[in-house]
C-alpha cells in the first residue's frame, strides 16, 4: 500500500505556553512517523523563537505546518517578523539553531522573510 502525503497546520497565540500545546499536537499528528521527536524538537525551536523574537510576540500569533512524507517531515513556523538580531552565544554550548543544524544538517534548514513576515523551516529525512 502507497503511503501518501499528509499535511498538519494550525495556528497559535504567540505566548508561551502556546509552543508547548503546538508541539504536543505535531506529535499526534506524527504519530507512528520515525522522525516524530526530532520534528517536534524543531517545532518547539522554531516557535519558541516566534514567540520570543518576532513580532508575533506583541499579541500576535505563529502557523506551525508539517508535511509528512514517505521520504521524511518538513517542519515550518511562520511569524509576523520583524528585526531579527542573531547573536553568537559565548558559553560554548550549542543553542536554538546550532541544535537544528546539527539534528537537520547545514542544507536541511533555513530562514526566509523579513520584518513583514519570516519562515523558519527544517526537514528530516526519514529512511
């Protein structure tokens, strides 16, 4: 039987408490997906940094989309935008992005957008 192509996305308040409720529900909607905790991992990123970092943080909201694949996830938050000040950290442990990186590989995340709006997105591939 050919697995097909499903989609999850829904839309959050940019506070807080919201990314945990958004993580849980991409982790039933990727029930039984191998990639299930690494997704929800870059979920959990992606909009923790929404709601901290954009202006979706000034009552705003932040979209988390999945698509699931036979070949892997593809996991994205959008948010309202605004100036991005993307800081080196210099406790020498890796954070946020260097995190998603290391679980994606350089090639497999981005960021796209400005002050209008910005995308972050990540996938994982699945064997």
């Amino acid at each position: 039987m050919e697995e097909r192509t499903r989609r999850f996305e829904e839309t959050y308040k940019a506070e807080p408490a919201q990314v945990g409720r958004a993580r849980r529900a991409l982790t039933q909607a990727l029930d039984g997906c191998p990639a299930a905790d690494t997704a929800a991992l870059i979920a959990s990123e992606f909009a923790t940094n929404a709601v901290l970092h954009s202006a979706s943080g000034r009552g705003g909201k932040f979209i988390l989309r999945a698509e699931i694949s036979p070949g892997g996830v593809r996991v994205e938050v959008e948010d309202a935008g605004g100036p991005w000040h993307q800081a080196r950290h210099c406790d020498g442990r890796p954070h946020g992005f260097d995190v998603i990186e290391a679980l994606t590989g350089h090639e497999n995340w981005g960021l796209s957008g400005d002050i209008a709006g910005r995308v972050a997105w990540a996938r994982i591939e699945t064997p």
